[in-house]
C-alpha cells in the first residue's frame, strides 16, 4: 500500500467503518504522479490523492552526484589549463595541473597571484576594462599575451564562464596556446605571398605538358625542355618517388577517378630536388576516356623544412638542442626494449649542476645560458654515439647508456663527466668551474620503465646533494622511504609554521669585562610530540623545501619584539643577533629587515644579521650590493663561523662588516694547539686591522676563556659564559646584571 493509499485508509477509518465497503482507485497521469479516489460501495467518492514515485528524483540526485565528480575530474586532468578566479580581486582561487605545467609555477604561487601577474604590465588596464563589461559582451576565444614564470611570452585563447565559488562571484577560464599556430600562420602567409602553383594542362592523348610561367620561374627550365613532355617530366621526378608518383596517376586516369594528389620530390634544371605538392583534376570525354588533366605544383619545400623544425622543436631543447624531456623518456624506453630484447642492461645517469643559481644570479640568465650550452656540448663529448644525452629542465640533464651499463662502465662515464666540467667555463668573460652532484641507476634492477628509472636516478642524485654535493651516488630501495620522510616533515613544517610553533632561545654575548653586550636568536622547534628540537633537525629540509624564508621572517621579527620588551624593562641597549641562511639572502631579505626596523623603530645598531663566509664568497659581488643595502637601513652584519670558508681579503675589505665571529672548532684548542691559537691570533690580528670586531663562538673553559682575554677578542659567547634560555628565563639574570653594573662592579664572567 503506497503513502496515499495509507492516508485515505487511515482518513476513512476515522470517518468511522474501516474499508469495508469502500474502494481505492488510482490513475497515472502523465509524469511521476498518480491520481488515487475513494468510493464507497455505492459509487459515491468519499476522498482524493496524488501518489508520487520518488525514484526519479533519487535517481536523478545521483547523477547530479556523478555529474559533479566527473566535471571535477575534467578540471583537474584536463589537458589545458584551466583555472577559477575572483571577479573582483582576479586572484587565482584553484588551479588545475596543466596551469602548473604550462605557465611553470607551483601550486602555492599561483594561488598567492592574480590574473595581472601573468600579464604583460601593458595589458593591465585592458584586461581591468574587460572585466568591468557584462559578461555577455566579453569574447570568447580571444588571444592574449600571458607570461611563463620564465618570462618568455605565450599567446593564448580565454573562454572564461560566470561561475560562483566557494560563495563568491568567479570565473571559470580554460586558456589554448596558440602560440605555435599563431607562428604557423604567420609563416605559412609568407610563404603563400612569396611562392604560386606552377599550373599545368596536361594533354593526356598527345603526352604534352603546357606549363605556366611560375614554373619556369620556380624550377629554372625553358619552353621547349624535355619536361614539356610526359616522359620529361618522369624523369624529373626523383627515382625514388618516380614509381610510386607514375602508377598512382595511371590509376587515377584508368580508374575514373575525378582528382588526383601526390607529394614528390622534383629535380629542377640546376639539378636541385624541390619537394611539391602535385594536384590535377581529370577531364574525360563523354565516353569517360580521359583526354586532359588540369592542375598546378606547389613548391612545399620550405613548408617541409618548417615542419620539420617544428617536430625538431617539440622533441629537443630550444637553448642546448639535446633531446627535451619527452624525447629522452622515448629514448630510455627504447634503449629498455632493445636491453629487454638482447638480455642486456640500460644506465641512466641524472646530472644536476651544484649551484648554477648564483651563475644566474650573479651574471644574469644570458651567462647561465652561455654555462648551459657549453655544459651541454661537453656531455656529449664524452658519451657514445648510442648514447643519449637530454636536458631534464633547468640545469639539470639526463644521461642514457646502452653500452657501458655495469659498475665500472658507469664509473667511467662519470668520472669523464667530472673531468669535462672541471675545466673553467668562460661566462660573461669570467671563468667558472662547475661540479655536480650526480645519481644514477640501471635498468632492471631499479625499475622497468622510463618514468621508474629516472624517478630512482633523480632520487639518487638529491642524496647526493644531501651528502655534500660533487658526488655521485648509485641509487638504493631505501631513498624511497627517505623520500617519503622527507614529504611529511615539510607537512609538519607547514603546520608548524601556520601554528607558530617555532621558539627563540636567546644566548647572551659578553665583552672581556663580563658585561652582556648582545644576544643571539637560536630558533627552536617546538614540536608537539618530540618536545623542542634543534635546528639541525628541520632547516635543512626548510631550506630544500622553500620554506626558510617564512622561517627566517618568523625569527626576525620574534628577535626585534624582544627588543622592545628589553627596553620596556628597563634594560640597556643590547644587539641582538638573527642568523640568516643562504636560501634567504636576496632582495626579500632587504625588504623583511626594513619592515621590520620600520614596524618595532629599532635604533641603529640594535640589530645584527649573522652571515656565513660561505654564503658571502659564493656570490661576492651580489653580497656586496646587498649588504649595503641592509647596513643603510642601521643594521650591523657579522660573518658567522669566520675561518671555516675561502675569503677573499680583497673582498673582506670590501664587505661592510662589523664583527668576525671566530669559529668554535679553532676556540676549542686555546691552550693546548698551537695551530689553532695561530690562526686565532691571526683573526684577531686581520680584524684589528680592517678595524672590525671579534666574538669567539663556543667558549667553554676558563682557559680558553683566558687566552682570549689576553689576545685581545672583542667579545665571547658559549656555554662557560651562558647557555640559550628562553626570554623569560632569561630576563631576572639581566636585570640582575644591570643592577650589579649600577652599583659600580661587576661579577666575575
């Protein structure tokens, strides 16, 4: 009984006499309702309904269900890129894969942009006038200039939808890059304005050939040349066209066909082969005996050349001409078959030069192009002809071997490799001598497919990055699981800095009196479960992953906060010191040390920035601008570990430094090395006379302690003097020093 049959027995039963007597009668109307009435015995009707069948509507749910899946999986695996905008802001609001792959960003940086930021700064006002019109009068399909993260210019076709967002007004855009058809069509209307059909009519029963005079101008013969005739013109056509070319136009004139079309090549009177495109149409008699053939040559050879270039586009490099990516994967898998069919081994080697950043950064991307091309030349000096050498993208490359596959083959490559790059490369009229950090891997041990093999190589060479860089390092099962590690730590990291879950611990410095004179920022992790960690725990992952300069940003500001909590307690002026990683040195850096200065007013000298020598001579000049920058705005520089790198005393008297921080390992055998206390002295004694200051790391003896004192080092740090203490902790001990120095002595350091 449905619900409408329930509700009238129910209604009838209260009307008193249950449904004795008394019918259900119920007609489908047209649609998913039914007309139902109760009679009673004697005709008369006592109560009506509508009984609805719900299993369309559920049906129906269910595919709006499935329809919203599958579009979403059309978004995110389309093709093209596609992307959802705000209206108002053209801040990107989601991106597919495809957006990524083509424009060159990572997902978090698109999101963090707009619309305008792939735009040239001229179209800014343009694209701004064409939101403002209803949607109905924007066109669809029109070709603007966007910018790949590159730089490098691409023309693509919008089809943009109304679409509303997570609530809010957006826009739904799928973009084509018409880049290449734009250029084909450039090309292909000079190549149209430049050349013209040489026509012909063919006169089939007397074997003659009437030419035009475009073909005389284009294939250089005379009226009168044996290509007037039949014959003439077969022996033109080239002898390895010549059969093909001669049967398919016997066909076309014996078989009744209307048209006939062929692409051969053509000898011209100089001897010179062009390649035509060859298009007659055939004229019979009422018999359907074919008497004429009318048609015209189109000299395609430079369309074909064309053609040709653009496939050689598509499969290899435009900067090095090695084999691009997907040309190298097709490369490695045949090398696969061919290693899988003889019973045989495949190499694959994954170069990533160390360092090539700076080059960009130091010289431009023109010299780091010119380092490319050279890079590029010298690999594939050093392989086989049935090798294959391809550049992965950016300064990375990949090697394919199918000859020198075991232990000591692979050895030997890379050992050429090393010495290729070893000799100076001139760039920018500067020589400069690369290393690389090399993985490598071989088929089938790690893997039986193109895309497995190069993930394993590429996974072999980011240890040996890890292990130091200029290395190489055969790959192993366990840098999976390594890998999968290293993904869930950046997650944390993420987390953990969302969650400011990162501390400062604060080490105080004192002068050879014993009096604090600054404090060292130490970050720390407070992790939730594994209590607080060190920074040897998480910044190198921060550095690889990116994440260093949110983290850096973090530290710089807890440190200047501080200050302002040392002098509303009253305190003297104490420097206080943030160390900074190389990944964060650039012109970010400037502008988060001006914020930051501007926002807590920090007198000048308040704030020192700790640099490593490393970081200063690995992009001398670079550094110099920079840290000019940074002392303008009041803020003193150190550099970190000093004696540990290479300086340059030329560029040491350059740099504006304030202090050199004496490195712990030389500090730890004062007293007991005698080369250790030399090159200490001899710090001292640079530093004095450049009229820089000296700070000893890791004082943790009287001794030492005493030697330093008697040596003439400016100021000391380490655990004999003060451990890191968090702030609070801290702050009784400075307070009680600022009293003791009010009262006229000081304790004993």
């Amino acid at each position: 009984m449905g619900s409408v049959e329930l509700t009238l027995a129910v209604v009838l039963g209260l009307a008193g006499g249950g449904l004795g007597g008394w019918c259900l009668r119920a007609r489908r109307r047209q649609g998913r309702n039914e007309d139902a009435r109760a009679v009673a015995a004697d005709g008369r009707e006592v109560g009506r309904g509508v009984r609805q069948d719900m299993a369309e509507l559920v049906e129906a749910r269910e595919k709006l269900r499935a329809a919203e899946a599958q579009y979403r999986f059309l978004f995110e695996r389309n093709p093209m890129p596609m992307w959802v905008c705000d209206r108002a802001s053209l801040r990107f609001l989601a991106v597919n894969d495809a957006t990524l792959v083509h424009y060159g960003y990572g997902r978090e940086e698109l999101l963090r942009m707009t619309l305008l930021d792939i735009r040239p700064p001229e179209d800014a006002a343009r694209l701004q006038e064409m939101m403002q019109r209803p949607p109905r009068e924007r066109p669809q399909g029109q070709v603007w200039t966007h910018l790949h993260k590159s730089g490098r210019a691409m023309r693509m076709a919008t089809f943009g939808h109304e679409i509303e967002f997570d609530g809010r007004p957006a826009l739904l855009v799928t973009a084509q890059d018409v880049t290449a058809r734009e250029y084909n069509e450039e090309r292909f209307r000079l190549v149209a304005r430049a050349t013209s059909d040489a026509i012909y009519d063919y006169d089939i029963l007397a074997a003659t050939i009437w030419w035009s005079d475009n073909f005389y101008a284009t294939f250089g013969y005379a009226p009168g040349d044996p290509v007037d005739m039949i014959e003439g013109w077969t022996e033109a056509v080239h002898p390895d066209d010549r059969e093909r070319v001669a049967g398919s136009l016997e066909h076309a004139i014996a078989s009744g066909a209307e048209s006939w079309q062929e692409q051969y090549r053509f000898r011209c009177a100089d001897g010179r082969y062009l390649t035509v495109l060859d298009r007659g149409f055939v004229l019979r008699d009422a018999t359907g005996r074919a008497i004429r053939m009318v048609g015209g040559m189109l000299d395609i050879s430079e369309r074909q050349h064309y053609e040709e270039q653009l496939a050689h586009r598509a499969t290899h490099d435009e900067l090095t001409g090695l084999p691009n990516r997907q040309l190298l994967q097709d490369r490695l898998q045949q090398a696969i078959r061919n290693a899988e069919r003889y019973g045989r081994e495949a190499g694959v080697l994954f170069i990533d030069l160390d360092d090539f950043k700076l080059v960009n950064d130091s010289l431009g991307h023109g010299a780091g192009d010119q380092v490319l091309r050279e890079v590029a030349r010298r690999l594939q000096r050093v392989v086989r002809e049935t090798d294959t050498v391809g550049r992965f993208g950016g300064d990375e490359f990949v090697v394919v071997l199918t000859e020198q596959t075991g232990d000591d083959g692979i050895a030997q490559v890379i050992r050429r490799i090393v010495r290729a790059l070893a000799a100076p490369i001139m760039a920018a009229e500067t020589p400069h001598t690369l290393t690389a950090s090399i993985g490598w891997c071989r088929y089938p041990q790690a893997g039986r497919d193109a895309e497995t093999l190069l993930r394993h190589a590429d996974l072999a060479m980011y240890q040996a990055k890890r292990q130091g860089r200029n290395r190489a390092v055969a790959y192993r099962a366990e840098f999976d699981a390594g890998v999968s590690q290293r993904l869930r730590l950046v997650s944390e990291l993420r987390r953990a800095l969302e969650a400011r879950q990162f501390v400062s611990l604060f080490q105080p410095l004192f002068d050879t009196d014993g009096r604090i004179v600054a404090l060292e920022a130490l970050v720390r992790w407070r992790h939730p479960e594994r209590g607080l960690l060190p920074p040897a725990e998480f910044v190198g992952v921060c550095e690889e992953s990116g994440l260093i300069a949110e983290l850096g940003r973090q530290v710089l500001r807890e440190a200047a906060r501080h200050h302002r909590l040392l002098a509303e307690a009253g305190l003297g002026p104490l420097r206080l010191g943030v160390n900074v990683s190389a990944a964060q040195f650039g012109d970010e850096l400037v502008a988060d040390v001006a914020a930051v200065v501007r926002e807590f007013a920090l007198p000048p000298g308040t704030l020192e920035l700790e640099l490593t020598e490393t970081l200063l001579m690995s992009q001398a000049e670079r550094a110099i601008e920079l840290m000019q920058q940074i002392v303008a705005l009041g803020v003193t520089i150190a550099v970190d570990d000093f004696g540990t790198g290479y300086s340059s005393l030329s560029y040491l008297k350059r740099f504006p430094i304030h202090r050199l921080k004496i490195d712990r390992s030389f500090v730890q055998g004062l007293g007991r090395d005698a080369d250790d206390e030399a090159i200490c002295a001899a710090i001292v004694g640079l530093a004095g006379t450049l009229g820089i200051g000296t700070v000893a790391e890791g004082v943790e003896t009287a001794e030492q302690q005493g030697w330093l004192r008697a040596h003439g080092v400016d100021e000391m740090q380490g655990y004999l003097l003060g451990r890191p203490q968090a702030f609070d902790e801290l702050l009784p001990e400075l307070r009680q020093r600022e009293a003791t120095a009010a009262m006229g002595f000081q304790e004993p350091g």
